[in-house]
C-alpha cells in the first residue's frame, strides 16, 4: 500500500464533513527568552473564532513563560521542557499531541486574525491532500525593526476579509511563524524537524516542507491572514546567524531539500546585503557580525568542515 494510499485510509473519516464535521486542532508554539512576549501575545488566542483544542508551549526552562498569565484562556495549556533548540522544540510538541489532526505551529510573536484556526480547519477539511498550509503575513516585523503588539492587533482588525473566490496556492515552503501541519502524514511517513540545524534552526520550515512535498501539497492561503512582529528580544547572535545563511542552504543542497538554484539565491542575497549594508547598518541587524559569519562559513566550505553544528561553539 503506497503513502497516498494510507493517508486516505488514514483521513477518510475526517474528510466527510457531514458525518465528521470538525478536527482537532492543537497551537504548538516554541519559544525562549522571550516571556513577556508570550504574555504579551498568546492571550490573543482566546480572541478566536473556533478556539484550539489546545495549546503547547515548548520552551527551555518553566522562567520562559509565565502560566499564571495564561491561566485564564478558555482551552488547555500545557508546558514542555526541552533543551533549547527550535527544530528539537518543535519535535517535543510534536511527540506530546499524538492525537492531534492538526499543529499549528506560531511563533511567539504572531498575531491571528479572528478566523484564522476556523479557515485552517476549513480548508484541510476540504482539501485531504494538503499537508502544510501556511497564512498570508499582512505584515512582517521580521525584515524591519519589528511591530509592536498594538500596531499588529491594528493591521489584524483592519485587514479586509478575502472574498470566498480566493483559492489556495502552491508554495515552495510554508513560514515558518505561521505553519499548520496535517499530523497523519507526520505519522505515516515517520517525519521530524531536522536537529541537525541548531538553536535558531535557519530555514527548518524549508527542510521540512520539502520533506512532506513528496508525499502531499505545501500551500498558502490568503484565507488565514495574521503579523508577525518580528520581535528581536531572544534573537540568535549576528555571527552565528550569517554563519547559518551560509552553512544551512549548503546542507539543505546535499540533503536534495533545496535545489541549487535556490541555495545560491539564498546565499548570495544574505551575502550581498550583509556586503552594501555594513557600512550602513540598521540599528536592529548585526551586520558586522553576519558578515564575519558568511566568511567563516565560506572559509568552512573551503576547508572542508561546514557544518550547521558549528555555530553551538561560537560565543
């Protein structure tokens, strides 16, 4: 019996709307440092329309998130430990909601529109041969300074609401900070957040979406529509990152998870904005410390001894 095969045998009882009409679906979130945000954020959750059967939190120590905060959420939350690392994060939420249909993995600063968690379960409901759906980012904190809480909660409210003719698409990868995945597949098909990309894990939605490519769809949606503040408290160093944009996409190469068309595009436009903009800086990137990250990688490469693990030794 070939995958397709079992996943449909697998699915086939949640796919009749009529006689099955919902999912489960869990919010996975893995954080670290960055309790204020999570206290400042999550609560927002409580906000939608068709609330989570629960929420995990995956973070290194019980300091990083402050329960208390969260006691009040209409849906149970449930904390987990695991060392820092956001592809091993990942992987413990994934071992704790075994029998869950649906993770939405967030991050800790991404704010959901109202419907959000209704259009997930909608459109997996409706469509059984997607296994990664990702959201429309209305705005991105991430290639900026970030956004605060009360700008994000601003463009949520005031986003206008897609028309019902608005399809799904293709996508090369889901995002990261907004990525909701079909559990069944992740069962059937034995598949896990690669630990071999270390703390931040740089481009472990792009391994992983790859990765379930081959056995169903990875699509966007402009139904699922959400900010992410790119919050920089909790950000992983400027060396150790430029270090990864290098090392990572050469890794993803040799796993066949990036094509080499997209690993040199990946690699020479972090290398040639780190290049033109050290000189003039933005006050919230490293630049210096990317750059010197790139070199050290490519100095690696040429070494012979690239390997994502690397950054674990740098300070």
């Amino acid at each position: 019996m070939n995958v397709e095969t079992m996943k449909q045998k697998s699915l086939s009882p949640l796919n009749n709307a009529k006689l099955f009409p919902g999912l489960t679906v869990v919010v996975g979130i893995p954080s670290s440092g960055r309790r204020d945000i999570i206290s400042a954020v999550v609560p927002h959750l409580a906000r939608q329309a068709r609330k989570p059967e629960q929420l995990v939190i995956c973070a290194p120590t019980s300091d990083d998130v402050d329960m208390a905060e969260l006691a009040s959420l209409p849906f149970p939350v449930q904390f987990l430990k695991s060392e820092r690392g956001l592809c091993r994060q990942r992987n413990a939420i994934l071992d704790a909601v075994p029998n869950a249909d649906i993770i939405l993995f967030l991050d800790d600063d991404f704010l959901l529109a109202p419907s959000y968690i209704a259009e997930v379960e909608r459109l997996f409901l409706r469509n059984p041969d997607v296994d990664v759906m990702t959201g429309t980012v209305l705005a991105d904190g991430a290639t900026g300074p970030g956004i605060s809480v009360d700008e994000g909660l601003a463009a949520v409210r005031d986003a206008p609401a897609p028309t019902e003719s608005l399809s799904i698409r293709e996508t090369y990868t889901g995002y990261g900070c907004n990525m909701a995945v079909r559990m069944s597949t992740v069962h059937i098909c034995k598949l896990r957040f690669d630990e071999e990309l270390p703390l931040y894990g740089w481009l472990e939605d792009v391994d992983f979406s790859r990765a379930v490519a081959r056995f169903g769809r990875v699509v966007a949606s402009p139904h699922l529509l959400g900010v992410h503040l790119g919050t920089k408290k909790g950000r992983m160093n400027g060396q150790r990152l430029g270090y990864s944009q290098i090392a990572n996409p050469i890794y993803l190469l040799g796993k066949r998870r990036m094509t080499l068309r997209h690993a040199l595009l990946q690699m020479t436009r972090n290398l040639a904005s780190n290049i033109v903009k050290v000189w003039r800086p933005e006050p919230w990137v490293d630049r210096r410390g990317r750059l010197k990250g790139n070199f050290l990688a490519i100095a690696d490469f040429l070494r012979g001894r690239l390997s994502p693990q690397n950054i674990r030794d740098m300070d």
